[in-house]
C-alpha cells in the first residue's frame, strides 16, 4: 500500500497557497463584475409582483425593484399608483413622505404628487414616470404590456 505523506512544512506551504488564490479571487471579484455588470433590463417586459394589497395601506408606499431602478408604489385614496423612483432632474431616488403626502428627491428637494406624478416644487418640471398596475386576485402587479 502507497502511503501519502506530507511534511508540515509542504502542507503550510499548501494552506499558503490556497489563501493567496482566495485571496486574489476576492480582490478581482469586484473589480470582474464591474467592468462586466449583470444584465438588466431598464425596465422589465413583464409585469412585475409587488405584493398582496394589504402590504400597502392607504397612504403608505413600498419600493420594488423594477429592472435596472427602483420604482415606487403607493395607496392613494384614489387608488394604487406605481412611479419610477428615479427623479426627473438629476436621476437622485425619490422617497415616500407621507407628513408632506409626496414623493421627495433628498438632493434638491423636488417634490412630486402621488395621484400622477407631476412637480409640486423642485427645480424640475418633468413628472416622475408612471407605470400601469393591476390587482390579480389581491396581488399587485406593475409595469408590463398590461393596461
Ligand atoms: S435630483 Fe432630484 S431634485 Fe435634483
């Protein structure tokens, strides 16, 4: 029978190895998927599951992903209504305010109405991008071919 012996001074150069290789791999990782980001869609094809109705009370909003940005979803008492996050002057991220009722931009302070969208202030006058949204059997749905 063939004995495999390995001294110990094989076996840290061996662990040695095996850290620098780990090692290297952690630092070109980034570097890798920087240069080569994942595919994504600017915006889905496909309507995109939000939630179930009760997830999103009436003035309250929840952010989903919807292909390459973010998008916005909120319970108005006119009903649900999905927006780009993505502000319409510099592409800073909107956020929910529900004290002020409005979509804020926190780098130049625009503000956007919940019912469609339009400026209320800011220094843009563009509104935010709107998407379509369904309810299919208490799920909400956004974006898509779907009206
Ligand atoms: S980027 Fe939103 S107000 Fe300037």
């Amino acid at each position: 029978m063939m004995e495999n012996n390995i001294t110990r001074r094989e076996f840290v150069k061996l662990v040695k190895r095996l850290l620098a290789i780990t090692g290297l791999a952690a630092l070109t990782a980034p570097i890798v998927a920087y240069f080569y980001p994942p595919k994504l869609e600017e915006e889905p094809s496909e309507p995109v599951l939000v939630g179930k109705e009760e997830e999103i009370p009436l003035n309250e909003s929840k952010a989903v992903g919807f292909g390459r940005y973010p998008a916005l979803v909120v319970n108005t008492p006119q009903g649900l209504r999905a927006y780009s996050a993505v502000c319409t002057h510099f592409a800073c991220l909107v956020k929910w305010d529900k004290d002020q009722n409005a979509f804020i931009c926190p780098c130049h302070d625009a503000a956007f109405d919940p019912i469609d969208g339009h400026v209320i202030h800011g220094p843009t006058s563009i509104p935010l991008k709107s998407y379509a949204v369904n309810v299919i059997n208490g799920e909400i749905y956004i974006g898509g071919d779907q009206q």
